[in-house]
C-alpha cells in the first residue's frame, strides 16, 4: 500500500525525528492554544485511575510511577486507552482535531515532516470513533475520546480489550514470550516476531497499523536499541507522553531516549548502525 510505504520512510529515516531539548517547539505552544489545557502532572482524578490497579503487579503496586491523565470531566473513568489517546486532547473537550495530532507529535519531539504523516491516524481512525455519534463522518476528520475503543482494529496484541480496558496478564505474557535476552525488553528483531505473530489472515489494515504504531514506538522510547518494559506500560496509559513532554520542555538535556539525529550521525561515525550498539 502506498500510504504505508510512506510512513515507513517516514519513520524509518532519522533525519526525521529529533531528540533535541525541546527549542523547536516553544513552552508556550500547548497552554497558548487554549487555557483549560494543563499537564496531568498538575491534575488527579478523584475517580480510580484503572491502570493503578491492574499494572500494579509490576512493580509500582503504589502507583507512584504512574501519572493520571488531565482534568477529564467528560469522563469519569477513562479507561486505560482513552488515557494513552488523552494527551492529544488539547482542550479536554473529548475531540482530537487534526491540529492536536500535529502539535502532539511536536511537543514529543517529532519533526514537522514526521508529525504531518501523523494526520493519516485522524483520516483512518475519525470514522470508526464517529460512528458513536452519527453514521455521518465528521468532515473535520476529528477522533472522539469517549469511542475511541471503535478504533481498535485487528492484528493488535490484544493488551487492550474490546472496551479498551487494560489485560495486565497479556501485557506480562508479551514480555515472558518474547523477551529472549531476559532484560526486560524488546530488541528490533523480538518486536518483528512480535508483529507477524499478531497477525491474522485477510487484515492488511491491521498489519499496517501494528507496525507503524511499534515503529513509532521504538523511534520515541529506544534505549541501547530496546524498548524497555517500564516506558512501555507508560506508553499504554498514556503516563509516558506527558513525562516526555515535561522533560523537553524543562530538562536542559531534553528526552534521553529514542532514534534521532543524535543516534544517527553517532551510527556514521562509528560507521556502525543500531543493530551494532545495541544491548
């Protein structure tokens, strides 16, 4: 398919990420657009935050390391996916405009050419979350939070259930079948077998999906060529965008980990690439 070929250049060619400190995109840009909007660092749900509970087994059973998601009034109790979507949700009004996707991927540190491939998740997912609401498709191509789980699409892991509720078990069994060096993480080739083991038949949609979204994945959160369990179980209640975010904007080293210009051009004058350095 075309679109995916051209996400995979996209995300496969470094010089389209960056890992920098956050200068390209100003502090400002997320609190300009519109003042209800505020890091969850600074707002706690009343209301029990699903992941809390059902990841406590890996180690955080306080849940210290996990930061709820923002002042979310029009739900209660988000689940576990409405959480990881809730970054990109810059007013807390329950819609993801196209213009949200794009500044979200900036403030992680996503190029512009990087982020405006990310617009193909507001043409392919507006619908399906829509159909909530009206069998009409929204002609701005905006993503509901509150159906964001009619997204879901097939040849996925499963971690997230059909109502988007979080499968700790599945998410322990991810790690307990594919992680072979016992670090308690996924190299490059363990996340491929990860992705053709997922795979159904008649699901080329699917496929695509699940590998753009493990390819970004592993741009944004690579470390020594892994991605590491902690950052993952961040990345599915949404915890890790906010830290980064935080980070870029108020650590003068910025984000430490991902794929970027800085493990780009170390690869050229090594003369190596990432399969040679990492653990």
């Amino acid at each position: 398919m075309i679109w995916t070929t051209a996400l995979f250049v996209l995300g496969f060619v470094p010089w389209l990420i960056t890992t920098s400190t956050g200068q390209d995109v100003p502090q400002s840009t997320a609190t300009s657009l519109n003042p209800k909007y505020h890091s969850p660092l600074q707002h706690i749900l009343s209301a029990p935050v699903e992941i809390l509970h059902s990841l406590s087994d890996t180690g955080h059973s306080d849940g210290s390391s996990i930061k709820p998601v923002a002042n979310t009034s029009f739900l209660e109790t988000p689940t576990a996916l409405q959480q990881h979507v809730l970054f990109w949700d810059r007013n807390n009004d329950s819609i993801i405009t196209p213009y949200d996707v794009y500044i979200g991927f900036r403030e992680l540190g996503f190029s512009v050419i990087f982020s405006l491939g990310g617009l193909l998740i507001n043409i392919f997912f507006s619908y399906p979350t829509r159909l909530a609401h009206s069998y009409l498709p929204d002609p701005f191509f905006r993503i509901y939070v509150d159906s964001i789980h009619k997204a879901k699409h097939g040849s996925d892991t499963g971690i997230y259930d059909s109502d988007g509720h979080l499968r700790p078990q599945l998410y322990d069994e991810l790690f307990e079948k594919f992680d072979g060096s016992g670090t308690g993480s996924l190299s490059v080739s363990e996340l491929f077998s990860l992705i053709k083991k997922d795979r159904v038949a008649a699901d080329p949609a699917g496929w695509s999906f699940a590998f753009m979204e493990w390819w970004t994945t592993w741009l944004l959160l690579q470390r020594e060529g892994r991605v590491w369990k902690d950052d993952l179980r961040q990345c599915y209640d949404g915890s890790l965008f906010w830290r980064i975010r935080e980070e870029r904007m108020n650590n003068e080293e910025g984000w430490q980990q991902g794929y970027g210009w800085k493990s780009f051009f170390r690869s050229l004058y090594k003369g190596s690439t990432w399969r040679e350095w990492e653990l």
